[in-house]
C-alpha cells in the first residue's frame, strides 16, 4: 500500500488479495508460455545467443508478438494494484473476465487463441499452470 493511499477497507482488502492471487498465477502461466516458446523458437530458427537478444525478440520478434495482449493484460493487474484509489470488487472483476475471455485456446483460432492451444498441446508445464491459473478466473465471478 502507497504512503498516501486512504485506509482500506476489508472489501477492497479482499479486492487486492483476489487480484494479487491471479495476478501471481497469470505470471507463473506467462513464464511457461515464455518459456516453452523459446524451445520451439530454438527448434526452429536456432539458439539463441544471449538474454538481451531473447528480450528483443521477446519484445520485437513477430514469432513472440501472439504474447503481447497476455503481457498487457498482466500490467494492466500490476497497475490497478499500483492505483491510488482502493480496488473494488468490480474492478477485480473486469480484469477476470478479461482474464476468462483471453485465455481460450482454439485449435481452429488465429492469434492468441491458436498460438495457446499449440502450447497447451506441446507443454505439459503450460498446462499445469493454466490449471492454477483456471482455478482461480473459473465460477469465482459468478458468485459475486
């Protein structure tokens, strides 16, 4: 909690540790993401030489751009818990839902959809924390 933000209440306390949860899982599942599209990046176009040369393509590369609006949404979680004003329960709830609707793979999809579906098929790390991840965006929003 920032120096100057107003005390919280025990609803936006819940708030902030429902978002903070997912906000940890949605890390750990971008990490295997990350990681698993290095091997095949690494399979098919070669090593990659350093870790500043896999953050320009991790940043730059079209091969890696499918990540995009996933790390979007992760910084979008990172700044409502940076706000000044206390988070609601609606706020945690919009960013869920977004969180629901990104994270569908499709085998007959384009863009993010089919990209998750080929690494949920490829990696068992993907699916393990898509799993933690599920669990916690899953039928929580439909109890609220």
């Amino acid at each position: 909690m920032k120096k100057n933000q107003p005390p919280s209440s025990p609803e936006h306390e819940g708030a902030r540790q429902r978002l903070s949860a997912l906000r940890l899982a949605l890390l750990n599942l971008h990490k295997a993401l990350v990681d698993s599209e290095r091997v095949t990046y690494e399979k098919t176009v070669g090593t990659i030489p350093s870790p500043n040369h896999f953050l320009r393509l991790l940043t730059q590369d079209p091969w890696f751009a499918w990540l995009q609006p996933f790390s979007q949404l992760i910084v979008a979680m990172d700044e409502a818990l940076e706000e000044q004003e206390p988070l609601t329960s609606a706020g945690v709830d919009a960013l869920t839902a977004q969180t629901r609707r990104l994270l569908v793979a499709s085998e007959s999809g384009d863009g993010f959809s089919r990209h998750y579906f080929d690494a949920l098929q490829r990696d068992p790390d993907v699916v393990l924390a898509h799993g933690e991840a599920a669990r916690l965006f899953g039928a929580r929003n439909r109890s609220v």
